[in-house]
C-alpha cells in the first residue's frame, strides 16, 4: 500500500513534455514556479500516515525531483515514517544534479525512468526541456546504482514505432547491463497519452523482454495483480483525480467503495466525466481533460 505525495499539486511542472504523459501537455521547465512547504506536507503526511502503509511515495504533477525543498523533505519524513519504506519516481534528468544525486541516496527505494538511451528517439518521447542530454543522464544511472544502497528500479515505457526497434532494445540492453537494478520495469500506454500515438500489445512486450539479455531482471509491468484498497471520495477528489490520472473501472473497482462509485455516476449523468476508449480499455476522464489532450505535437 503506497501513500503517495504530490509535489507540484497545483499544475504540471515538469522538465520533460512525454509522449504518453497521462496528464495535458505542457511546456518544460528546469524547476518549480510554485511549491508548497516542508511544514505543510508533514502536516498532512502526519495526518494520514498508518502502520499499514507500505511505502510514502514521492511524486507530483510533473517531475518531483525539481522540488526545490526535497533534501530538506526526506529529511523530516525520516524522522516520522518509522519502518515504512520511502521512495520516489522520477525520470532521472536531475541526476545530473549534484545535490540531487545524493538527496535520492537516503531514499529506501528509487524508480528511473530510461525510455531511450539514444539522443534521436530519447528526444521524440520524451520531449526534454533543452538543457537536457541523454548521454550525461545514463552516466549518472549507472554511477548512481553502483553508489545507492537502497532498492533501485528502472522504468522503460514502450511506444510503438519509436523506442520499441531492435537498434534501440539493443542500446538500451547494453546501458541496463551497466546498471546494478534490482528490476526493469517495461510496460506501455496504458492510460489515455498527452499526444497521439500508441502503446505497444502484451505480446510485443513478451517479445521485447526476450530481446533482453536474460541475466537482466526484466518485468513486464501489469495491475492484473493489485490488491484492493476501496475507499471513500468526494465528487471534487474524483474530478481531481482523473484529471490526474484516468482510471478503468478496474481501477476503481480497486479504489473506490461504493458511495465513491454513486459520486462517479453523478459525474457521468450530468457529462462532467466522460469515458475514452485506448485500445481494448475504457477510461473515465473529466470532460476538459480530452479537449485540452488532443493537441498534435510539433514533431513525433
């Protein structure tokens, strides 16, 4: 069971403009016009953490590692969290970043994203801003895993016709053998994209992960097995939510108790969520949402 913390809960500030992102597009930026204090999210982490929490994880609506305060964060969770795990999810750009690199080493677990490793196809996924070079982040990924002590994770989403060539599995491959990862994550578009473009099947996945060298930890990511943890949520939650991150009704068979799903049907009554079909999945989305998303990239 993870908690999770949003660290840009206003608006998307992020250094890359992904793809598949499942939230709007937006522009890049290389760190945070507004953030919210240290004191405020410790207040608030007090207030609903439990000894049945698994895992605090940071994130946010864009990268949290440009939260200006993150040293001093994990600092404060320390002393509060107890025996509960610490992790976060970033994209790895800030690594980079000497006071990054050693603020994620106190972390109990960390999760990379490595997309691409090659300048070309790394820059058509996910969109750097333009102080960013690929080649310098798969430095600090391996440096890092050697250095880190905790559970470290790398995250590969495949888009079809961009990263999933065998010239760019086999890039990649070469990069992850370098890399100390207790897993690899590879997964694909599951949730409605920023962009236009696609995911790849479950079975072009499998045959991805065979193209891996087999000493490599790689696992093809899937919620097929989450646990459920239904809970309570009020119409403006939802809203906020999806607006964050769509949901099946999978997923909200998972999240939601059953007041939760009467809030939901209202929302859809009166048009204020609506359902968008990805391939063989339906997800529910706030209305605004699939306007704003369907904006043509400049170049994919």
């Amino acid at each position: 069971m993870s908690l999770g913390i949003d660290l840009s809960p206003a608006f998307k500030q992020c250094n890359f403009d992904c793809l598949y992102c499942e939230l709007a597009p937006s522009a890049t930026v290389s760190k945070q016009k507004e953030s919210v204090s240290v004191d405020t999210i410790i207040q608030e982490l007090t207030k609903h953490l439990h000894d049945k929490i698994d895992a605090i994880t940071l994130t946010a609506n864009g990268e949290p590692t440009l939260y200006p305060y993150l040293n001093e964060l994990i600092d404060a969770i320390d002393k509060i969290k107890g025996n509960t795990a610490t992790l976060i999810l970033t994209n790895s750009a800030t690594l980079v970043d000497n006071n990054v690199f050693h603020t994620l080493l106190k972390l109990d677990e960390v999760k990379l994203s490595l997309d691409a490793v090659s300048s070309e196809v790394f820059n058509k996924i996910d969109r750097p801003h333009e102080s960013i070079n690929i080649e310098n982040i798969v430095q600090k990924v391996k440096e890092f895993s050697h250095l880190y002590k905790g559970k470290l994770y790398i995250e590969v989403l495949f888009v079809h016709g961009l990263n999933d060539t065998k010239e760019e599995i086999a890039k990649l491959n070469a990069a992850l053998k370098e890399i100390n990862a207790v897993r690899v994550d590879i997964g694909t578009i599951d949730r409605p994209p920023a962009y236009p473009v696609v995911g790849v099947s479950y079975k072009e996945l499998h045959n991805i992960a065979l193209m891996f060298d087999k000493e490599l930890p790689i696992h093809i990511a899937s919620r097929l097995h989450a646990e459920p943890n239904n809970s309570y949520h009020t119409k403006e939650e939802i809203l906020n939510t999806l607006d964050k991150r769509p949901l099946t009704m999978e997923d909200i068979n998972l999240l939601f108790d059953e007041k939760s799903k009467l809030n939901l049907q209202e929302l859809l009554e009166s048009n204020a969520v609506i359902v968008n079909r990805v391939g063989n999945l339906e997800f529910y989305i706030p209305k605004n949402n699939l306007k704003r998303k369907r904006i043509k990239p400049q170049e994919l």
